[in-house]
C-alpha cells in the first residue's frame, strides 16, 4: 500500500530551521521567532523586544513545542534582565503562558535562578542578566546535544524491535527542529531512521484541530527528502487495520512520576490503537521534560483552548484581537459549543519505551523513571 505514494519529499532544501535565535542589534537585544502560525505558507520572522510579546507568541503558538517552550522561557528572562524590566514579573508571566509543557516552567526557571543568584552575591543587574543570558545558551546547547542523542538511542530502539527493517512509522504534531535547538525529539528519530536508509515511509496525522502536522510535520519532512504521507487524525484506524504502521512515534509535553504522558490530543487513542494492533508505541522526550512532581496523569494539568480553533478554519490561526471569535471561516453552526484541550494522556501500561538523551525506559515504571531523573542529575 504504502508504495502506492509518490515521494514528495524536497531533498534539495536545508534541514537546519532555526525556531528562534538571540540578536543584538544597536537598538538592543532581542528574540528572534520564526512564526511558526504562518508556516509553512510563509517563513515570516517575528522580533520579542519585552516578556510581554514573548508571551503572547508563547499563546498564539507562534513559538511552541516542550523543548523549544524552555529554551524561548529562558531566553525571555534574559530579555526581560537585559533591558531593565522587572524579571520576576517576566519570569512569573512566562513561567505561567501555557501549563502544560512542564519545560516552558524549567527553562524560565533556570534563567531565573541564575539571575537571582548572582543578585544574592551582591553582583549588578547587568552582571545578573549576563548570567541568565548564559543560562538560557547553556540550555539551547543542551537541547540540541539531548536531540541527537535521543535519535540516536531512538533509531537503535527501533532497530531492536523491528529487526526486519523498513520502518514504517506514524508520527503526532510536530516534533522537529522547530521545537528544538536541534533536530527535535520523535522527529529526530525518524530522521535518523531515514538517513541510514531504514525508513519506509513517515505517516503524518494532520493533528486537528491547529493541523501542526500537516503544516508543520510535512513541512519539516518535505525539507529532509523523507518519504511522507499527510492523513487525517481520523484515518490513523484503518491504516494501522491494513497493516501499514510498524511503530508510533511521538513527543511529549508533560510525564508525570508515574509515566503517565501528556501529549497532544489525539496521541491517546493513538496509543490504545498500537495495543490493540501490537505495535510499538514509542514516546521519545528530553529528561526535562520528566516532572517527578507530578505524580500521576489526573495531576496534569491540559491546556483548554478557545473554542473558535474548532468551530472555525483558519489559515493562519491567529486570533483576531478584540473579537470573541477567531476571524476564521465557520465550520460550524453559530454560537456551537466546542470541546477543545490541546493535550490528551496516555498512561504508562500503554506506552512501550520512553526515549531520552541518558537512555531508554522501558517497561515504563514510576521506578524506572526515578532512576533515570536521578542519573541525569547526576551528570
Ligand atoms: O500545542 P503544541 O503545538 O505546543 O503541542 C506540541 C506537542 O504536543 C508536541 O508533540 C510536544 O511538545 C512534544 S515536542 C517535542
């Protein structure tokens, strides 16, 4: 079946999409965003010069994706320190711009802790905002060295279950190198999986309803030459009865102690479909994104968003300010009610391996998940 489908993958484009990047022009520093709303229709830059835009990039999901939360928080303290606004104000609005990523809370928080500790020494505020600054490179360096060594414990993952090779591979949201410093974490998989030659096809769910895998999935694997192909959320079933997907691969926004895994909606039912067919479900996600003080799924918090992203199509999806709805094209009756959290859990019995840059988890136990928290800090 999966033959059937031209390859429509653009290998003569680069890979590298820089998410975002730290500028220090005259006029002063800024954070730099590739808006990831008019994607993949336009690569149009968007310039944070305060917490407050950063913020509202974080909302409108202009900048998103759990790693890249954490580095663009982090980032956002330094901004905020180095042109004199209040940073605990910064840090307390960016910490709390979206809940459930738990990485956007750790980045701010490093950059914050790094500030704040240079204060208690009795250093300067510039001094101090240097000190954030190198927290959030320090953390924007890391993200990248934990993307290429989770896609490489990934692709030996995969390897080991699927010795047959010929990996046919279905893929949630988005999870490349526009939420990373560095090629990104389920993505980073399968395009490890493609550059030795062992990946068949990469299936894309369009991820309704703000379609971050049909804009932004396909995007990312038209630039790497991949062999892809975009389906509806809905069509996942009937693909997995016809025997076309060899493993689920998806990211993470949130993992509770117990590995429970917050994701985007629609991973879940993706999870009871692996099981039911015996198909690996496979969730590959920096250790930050580990939170051992969550203890278990219900504790999660998911994001509810407004209910216009569901009853309205709109390209690109920002709200237009001061109306309640989203200035998109209805879909649906006027005034109907929608359901929309952008994250659904997945508990551990269904998940098969948690990846991450220090290893593999897998039978997923709150045991197993302690050990590795506390061998990474270890390190
Ligand atoms: O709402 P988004 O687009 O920020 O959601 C992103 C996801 O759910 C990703 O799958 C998750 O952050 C993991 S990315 C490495």
């Amino acid at each position: 079946m999966a033959d059937q489908y031209a390859d429509n993958g653009d290998s003569k484009r680069p890979t590298e999409i820089p998410a975002l990047r730290w500028e220090e022009p005259p006029e002063g520093p800024v954070l730099v965003l590739l808006d990831q709303t008019r994607l993949p229709a336009e690569e149009v830059e968007l310039v944070c010069t305060d917490a407050p835009a950063l913020v509202e990039a974080i909302r409108s999901l202009a900048v998103r994706g759990a790693p890249l939360l954490g580095v663009a928080g982090a980032y956002g303290v330094a901004l905020a320190a180095v042109r004199g606004y209040d940073v605990d104000e910064a840090a307390a609005a960016l910490e709390s711009a979206r809940p459930t990523a738990v990485n956007l809370a750790v980045g701010v928080r490093r950059a914050h802790a790094a500030y704040r500790a240079v204060i208690a020494d009795g250093g300067d505020p510039r001094q101090a905002a240097g000190a954030a600054l190198a927290a959030a490179r320090r953390l924007h360096r890391e993200d990248a060295e934990a993307s290429a060594r989770m896609a490489g414990h990934g692709l030996a993952l995969l390897d080991e279950l699927l010795p047959a090779g010929g990996h046919r591979v279905l893929t949630h949201c988005n999870t490349g190198s526009l939420v990373s410093g560095g090629e990104g974490t389920a993505f980073a998989v399968a395009l490890a999986a493609h550059r030795a030659g062992r990946l068949r096809r990469l299936w894309v769910d369009e991820t309704r309803p703000l379609l971050q895998g049909a804009r932004l999935t396909a995007y990312e694997a038209a630039r790497s030459g991949m062999a892809y192909t975009l389906l509806t959320d809905s069509a996942a079933g009937s693909l997995f009865a016809a025997g076309e997907v060899d493993a689920v691969l998806v990211g993470a926004d949130r993992i509770a102690a117990d590995g429970s895994v917050a994701n985007k909606v629609g991973s879940y039912p993706l999870a009871v479909l692996a099981r039911y067919h015996h198909v690996p479900f496979i969730v590959v996600a920096p250790v930050t994104t580990v939170d051992p003080a969550t203890p278990d799924g219900a504790s999660i918090e998911v994001e509810q968003r407004p209910g216009h992203e569901v009853t309205e199509v709109t390209a690109p999806q920002v709200p237009v300010a001061g109306t309640e709805a989203g200035g998109g094209i209805p879909v649906a009756p006027l005034g109907t009610q929608a359901y929309n959290p952008a994250f659904d859990v997945t508990p551990p019995e269904l998940v098969t391996a948690i990846v991450t840059e220090e290893g593999v988890v897998s039978p997923v136990t709150a045991d197993a998940l302690a050990a590795l928290c506390a061998r990474s800090r270890q390190v």
